[in-house]
C-alpha cells in the first residue's frame, strides 16, 4: 500500500519511470477488461490508450488519484466504454464472444467445459444488460470487491448486490434453457 | 438423454471466473507503441509545464507570473506619467518661446497684408479709379464720372455719391453682426413670413403657372 502511495506520488510528478510502471502494470489488464465489455480489439487498445492520457491529464493539473490506482483506471475504462458504445449504438456486442471462440483450441482438444464457456460468453453477451455484464466482469473475472465495484460504476453496494444476484440468475436460467434445448 | 440439472451459482461464477484466462492477451507491437505515445505524451507535458508558469510547480510559477503582471502594470504607469510630463515641459517650453514665434507671425501678416492689390478676388478691397477732365479724351463728357471695381463692375453715377467701397466700409464701421461677405438683406416687413432672421430676406411670390388646358 505504500509502495502504492509512493507510485502514485511520483507519477503524479510525471516521473517517466512510475508512469511506465503503471502502464506495464495496469494496460493489459485494462485491455483484457475492454474486451470483456464487448469492445474489439482496436476499440479496447485506443480506449486504453485515452485511459492513460486522461490520467496524465489529470496529473499534470494535480488531480487525480491518491490511492486505489486500479480502481480509478477501471472507472476511466468503464466511463469511456459506456461513453463510446453510447456512440456506436453497441456494434461491436458479439466481438467478445468471438473473439472467445476464436482463441478456443481445435476442435481435437475441445472438452465439455470449453463448450460450455463457449456458449457462457455467448449468453453474457445476448441475455445481461450492460451493468449486469460490468457487475459480472468486474467482481469475477476482475476480482473486484463489492465497494470497489461501487465506486468503479457509481452505484452503492446494495445496487451492486442486486445487478449481480440478477445477472448471475439471468445467466442460469439460459445456461439451463439451452442445456434443455439440446 | 435426461436434462441436466440446473447450474448452482457457485457453478456458474467458477464458469465465469475460468472464462477470464480465455481473453485474448494485448498483442505486444499494439502495447509498445502505446507505451512509446503515453510517455512521449508524459514527456511533452512534462515540458509544458516546466517551462509555463503553470502545472506542478505551479503554485511558485502562478506567484512569479503575478508578480511581473502588477511590475508591469507600475512600468506602465510610470511610462505614462514620464511622457505626461514630458509634454507639459515641451508645452511650458512653447509658452516661453511664444512671443518671439508672435514677432515673426506679425512679420508675416505684414508679408500679406502689403499685396491685397494684387488679388482678384471680390473679397479684395475694392479701389477707385477716379478719371480727371485732364485725361479725359474730348470725346467723353468731363461731366461723367467711372468707378471701377476689381470684379469689373462699372458704376456710372454721380459723382456726389459716395461709392460702394466707401459704403461698404460704412457698414463696416457700424458692426451690423454680419459676417464677412453676407451682404444685408431687406427687413421682413411686419407680419410677413420669417421673422427670425431680419437679414435674409423673404422668397419672392412664385409666379403662377397657368393652368394648363385639357
């Protein structure tokens, strides 16, 4: 934590060596987190390009964060996402999930639980609402607790309990229709 | 093939979190050359900022900057006030230098005043020719007398008269408030059109037109 404090003291003095460690630390976890979200592969690098210049931006004015760096960046992320999938009317909400089919093994390798995250990511994508799917992401593929997950989409923790009580049952019930469809 | 239960939660969120190692990673090339832009970008601002009177040592750079801003409002001040000066001092200057400039000015006037006769304009004074039985060829009556202006104008009258030079220096005399070269006009008779201006005189009745027959 106070490695923490002292990273983000010298960064926010535009130190070149914290700043490159914050974004070999940070970046690719953000990327993977844009992706998760629905946003293709250029979409998620641009985006997590304008994360670190909105940071730089605001620590050349002597603002921004103090303390809990990754929660800040997720919420940058998470803000220039909702904002630009706001712009593109969400045409990009299947990429993630082929992009997930994509990185599956061949066919040969191909086990029940590869099908079965194969058609989880299809049905996050079609079946959550935005914050279901953002609640999701962010308390279990990003580890995120309940407060952080709060403050990352400016909602209180109950908001939060709620959207992934409704996600997680969303996602059960389709899982169950399709296994029943079969 | 009987129905598979349906999925506990633990079930589905161990399925989500084992679908986080199925995203794809940030191709390397793409990471570099964010990485290069977002310290170049860091570099710039760091510049920027450094070298304006803004930005992290701002609170020092802002003071400075305020502080020349009020300098350079005194600077100014006092340039004004030193041309001011300047000016009143070139003026009291003047004021003495004033009456030799007046000397040399009245010279001048002199310089004018000494060649009225040549000018030919009406506002010259006018002169009299008088012609004496002397000069006269004896084809002209002695008894006639000419007065000749400068505007060419020929006054044949009789010689008790006083000409117009000597009339017009008259008026002159008495100040009627005219100015130069207004000539008086004929008082308004009372109860007539423009009492105001007793010296311009009334537009004569416009004749009337006949009326034309259809």
């Amino acid at each position: 934590m106070t490695d923490e404090s002292a990273l983000i003291k010298a960064a926010a003095s535009l130190d070149s060596d914290a700043l490159a460690t914050i974004f070999d630390e940070y970046a690719p976890a953000i990327y993977k987190y844009l992706l998760r979200l629905g946003a293709g592969s250029q979409e998620a690098d641009q985006i997590t390009g304008d994360v670190f210049a909105r940071v730089l931006e605001k620590f050349s004015e002597g603002k921004g964060p103090r303390k809990n760096l990754r929660s800040y960046l997720f919420q940058t992320a998470y803000h220039l996402i909702v904002d630009d999938s706001r712009d593109r009317q969400r045409s990009t909400i299947l990429d993630v999930a082929d992009t997930v089919k994509q990185d599956l093994k061949p066919v040969q390798s191909v086990t029940e639980e590869k099908i079965l995250l194969e058609k989880l990511a299809g049905i996050m994508e079609r079946e959550l609402t935005e914050e279901q799917r953002n609640v999701i992401v962010l308390r279990f593929q990003e580890d995120f607790s309940l407060k952080e997950t709060a403050e990352i989409i400016g909602k209180n923790v109950n908001a939060v309990k709620a959207l992934q009580n409704r996600g997680i049952n969303r996602l059960r019930e389709a899982m169950s229709r399709e296994d029943g469809g079969e | 093939m009987a129905p598979r239960k349906p999925m506990s939660t633990k079930e589905i969120t161990d399925l989500i979190t084992k679908l986080k190692s199925e995203t794809p990673d940030y191709p390397a090339d793409l990471l570099a050359a964010r990485k290069a832009a977002f310290l170049k970008q860091a570099v710039n601002i760091s510049i920027s900022t450094k070298g304006g009177p803004q930005g992290s040592s701002g609170g020092s750079g802002t003071a400075v900057g305020g502080g020349a801003t009020s300098q350079g409002i005194l600077l100014q001040a006092l340039i004004g006030i030193s041309v001011v000066a300047a000016m009143l001092l070139a003026a009291y200057a003047y004021r003495n230098q004033n009456p030799d400039t007046s000397q040399g000015n009245e010279v001048v006037a002199q310089e004018n005043s000494s060649q009225p006769e040549e000018l030919s304009s009406p506002l010259a004074p006018e002169f009299v020719v008088v012609e004496t039985d002397s000069l006269l060829p004896s084809i002209i009556d002695p008894s006639t007398t000419a007065t000749v202006t400068p505007g060419g104008f020929v006054d044949d009258s009789d010689p008790s008269k006083p000409s117009v030079a000597a009339a017009e220096a008259e008026k002159t005399k008495t100040n009627s408030g005219l100015h130069l070269g207004q000539t008086p006009g004929t008082p308004a008779a009372p109860g007539q059109g423009n009492p105001g201006n007793v010296n311009k005189p009334d537009k004569p009745d416009k004749p009337e037109k006949p009326k034309k027959e259809k």
